[in-house]
C-alpha cells in the first residue's frame, strides 16, 4: 500500500519549519502519528503543494500524515484532524483545508477516510516519482 514519502532529516527539518500547524499522536508515552500542515504562503517546493497554490488562496495543505500501522483504524486520524481543523480556527485568512491522496497506485483506505471527513476531488496530478494523485479540499467550519 502507498505511503507517505520518505525524507532526510534535513528535508524533514525545513518541512517542520515551514508548518504552522505540526502535530503528533500520541498512545501512552509513545508518538503513534504525527501530521505536519503548511500555510499557502511557505516556500515550500513540493509539486503537490504548488499545484494547490496556483490555483488557490486561502488553504492550508496537509502535506504529510502518517500512522504507525498498530494505531490504526482507532480513531486517532479523525482526532488529529480535527485539532488540525480547531488550530486552523487560529487563522482567520484560511478557508479549506487541501491535501492529496494516491490514486494510481490507489490508496485506498485513504481515499475512503478522506471522502467520509467530506473532502473532494478537485483534480488530479501526475507526479515526478510515477504516482497519480487525487487533489482533495474542504471547507474549514466557523
């Protein structure tokens, strides 16, 4: 099953810098999960953000969520989305909340999470690295 990308320490350092929204899952005293989301402004130059930021203002872009494969199917994704969604309250200039899903090699128990928390397709992309993406956005609540 397709996962999230892997990253050096260094990438996964600037990607943590650039996110004013980073969170992390937590069973007892381990981290089970974590998720890192950017604003619409960073300089970040991943291909899947930059699709969302020519074509959008006013998101913020879940670029990484991932769950140690014990922890899932607890809940824990649709909490920590939900504090995502609470922090993003905090920022009055942002409206949806953006992000992509592997659609060829489908992921999908992924796609499935996404479309039950009311996220929708608004295109696709053909990535660099041979995967086709579903990109996804929904409206934050008030």
């Amino acid at each position: 099953m397709p996962d999230v990308g892997s990253v050096d320490a260094a990438r996964l350092e600037f990607i943590v810098g650039e996110s004013p929204i980073a969170l992390a899952a937590e069973r007892g005293d381990d981290v089970v999960g974590f998720c890192l989301v950017m604003g619409s402004t960073s300089v970040y130059d991943s291909v899947n953000y930059r699709w969302f930021t020519e074509r959008y203002d006013r998101f913020m872009y879940l670029d990484r969520v991932a769950f140690d494969a014990t922890a899932r199917g607890q809940g824990l994704g649709t909490a920590l989305y939900a504090e995502v969604e609470r922090r993003m309250r905090d920022h009055s200039d942002v409206d949806h909340l953006a992000l992509e899903v592997n659609a060829d090699p489908p992921n999908e128990g992924s796609l499935r999470f996404h479309a039950r928390l009311g996220f929708v397709e608004v295109g696709q992309q053909d990535t660099p690295y041979g995967i086709r993406v579903s990109m996804q956005m929904r409206p934050t609540t008030p």
